[in-house]
C-alpha cells in the first residue's frame, strides 16, 4: 500500500466475513465489493469509490473509501512503463498482501485477480501480460508462505468481462473474442467472476490453496 498508515486506519474494520477489494471503484472490482474497504487510486476515482460506499450501505452493510497508490513508491528507473504497471500489478499486490496479513485471522482468504494475459502472447501487451504473469508466480509462493498460519491464497483468471474497459477495444477484437467463448459465446457479466471470487473466499474453499482458477466460460482451459 503507498501509505501504509492506511493500513492502521483499517485495522478497526477486520471482523470476521470483511474483505478488502483493490480497484474496487468500477469494473469487476466494483462487482466484488459486499462488505469491504474500497481502495481506489487516482482521484478522478474518488465520487466513483463514494458511489460504491453508498450502494454497499444501502444493502445495510459497513464500507469506508480509502485512497491509496498501489503503484508507489516508483522505482528509480527510467523505464517508466515498466515501472508503472509492475508496481500496480506485482508489487501492488505483494505489499497489500503484507499490509493486511498482520491482520487476517486464521483462515484468512487472500485472492488476486490475474487475466488471461498471464496465459497469453498478445500483441503490444508485452509489459501487461508479463505483469499478471510475475503476479501468478507470486500467488503460488506467498500460498506456501502463508499456509502455515491458516490461510489461502489463489488466484482468478477472468476472461473478456464486460467493463469500460472492454468499451475501448476494437469492436472486430471484441467480436473475435465472443466467438471464441464456449460458454453461450459471450462476454462475462462481472457477476460471473464475482461468484467465483466469492466461492475462494468462504470456508468451503479452504482446501484450494496456490491454484489458478480460470473464470473465461472456456475461452481460455488450463
């Protein structure tokens, strides 16, 4: 977490059943959050976290908004791209992870999001694809570091999902995607993956620890 007193500011809100969703102010992590502390980034994102409080509170759960830059400190280096989007998607998630683990309470559920890019050779996504799949690779380690205490840590592996996203792709590469979907050739509605999300985080989960789940509706079988 940039700021890791937001992590004190959070340390009230660790009660049983709460989680903290990342990226949660639009697209699937907006579709994930139930009972949760939305972390957004840039400050453009900020009515859109609020919105999501709301909604959250109006389904009478708890939510609070917290903005934190996943992707700071930046590292001294001059390649700014590279920097930038593996300190968002991999250290990111490494020091989220070591922020909230003093916290979690046995069994704790840590799960991230990865993308069929981490499986995939697309082109012009060299630093993206490369970022979800470093990300993978830390999954699995941190799954056996945290074992011992109780906890679980794995991975989802969302398809094409409907999000804006998705908006700005070319229509041919959205179509090519359809296509290539098994499950009633369409993209995922974000509760599609958020169903999956929710299954890794209960007790009856608590034997799946390291994996990869693919949520693509086939576009993509491991």
């Amino acid at each position: 977490m940039g700021n890791l007193e937001d992590s004190r500011k959070l340390q009230q809100y660790f009660e049983p059943d709460v989680a903290i969703v990342t990226g949660s102010s639009r697209g699937i992590g907006a579709g994930l959050a139930i009972e949760v502390t939305v972390v957004y980034t840039s400050s453009n994102s900020a009515s859109l976290a609020e919105g999501i409080v709301k909604k959250i509170t109006e389904l009478g759960s708890r939510a609070i908004a917290v903005r934190a830059d996943l992707s700071q400190p930046l590292l001294d280096t001059t390649a700014d791209d590279f920097a930038k989007i593996y300190d968002i998607n991999v250290r990111g998630a490494l020091l989220m992870t070591k922020a909230v683990v003093p916290y979690l309470r046995a069994p704790g559920r840590i799960i991230d999001m990865l993308s069929v890019g981490s499986r995939s050779g697309f082109l012009n996504l060299a630093l993206y694809c490369s970022s979800k799949a470093a990300l993978e690779g830390l999954t699995r380690c941190l799954a056996a570091q945290l074992g011992e205490a109780g906890h679980t840590m794995n991975a989802v592996l969302p398809g094409p999902t409907e999000s804006d996203i998705l908006d700005t792709l070319p229509e041919e590469s959205i179509k090519i995607q359809i296509k290539a979907t098994p499950v009633q050739h369409r993209v995922a509605h974000v509760e599609d993956i958020a169903k999956v999300v929710a299954w890794l985080a209960e007790g009856e989960s608590g034997w799946i620890s390291g994996q990869r789940i693919s949520a693509t509706g086939g576009y993509m079988m491991l």
